[in-house]
C-alpha cells in the first residue's frame, strides 16, 4: 500500500519538525536527521514518538542508501 503524496507533503516529524522520507510500509517513515522510523500499519502513519523506532547504526546505514536510491 502506498501513502498519498499530498499527505506525504505535510507530514513531519512531530520531534524536529523536519521532512520525513517514505520508505513504503515495510521501512515506514524515516528521519535521518534523528535516526528514527515511524512506522505504517495498514496504510496508517503512527507519528507517535512513543512508537518510533530509534535505529542503530547498521540499520540507519540501510535507509539512508534506500534515500539515496529514491533520489536518483
């Protein structure tokens, strides 16, 4: 499932306030300035801090270069 790009427009994160990068419900949405995901369940952003995920390294490596992917 996909989100809509106009809700992909608005939506940020509710800690920073900064953009957030789409990665599709499997990755959910991700922050790279903050090394956190927030996920999608059933088509469904939960912008909770509560429910992020707060990445290790190795596993913000794997988005970023899903980013980096994305923007070429």
């Amino acid at each position: 499932m996909s989100l809509d790009p106009r809700l992909l427009e608005v939506l940020a994160c509710p800690v920073d306030h900064g953009p957030l990068h789409y990665l599709g419900d499997e990755h959910g949405l991700y922050n790279p300035r903050l090394h956190l995901r927030y996920p999608v369940r059933d088509g469904i952003p939960v912008m909770l801090p509560d429910e992020a995920d707060r990445l290790d390294p190795e596993e913000w490596a794997t988005l970023d270069a899903l980013v980096a992917e994305q923007r070429s």
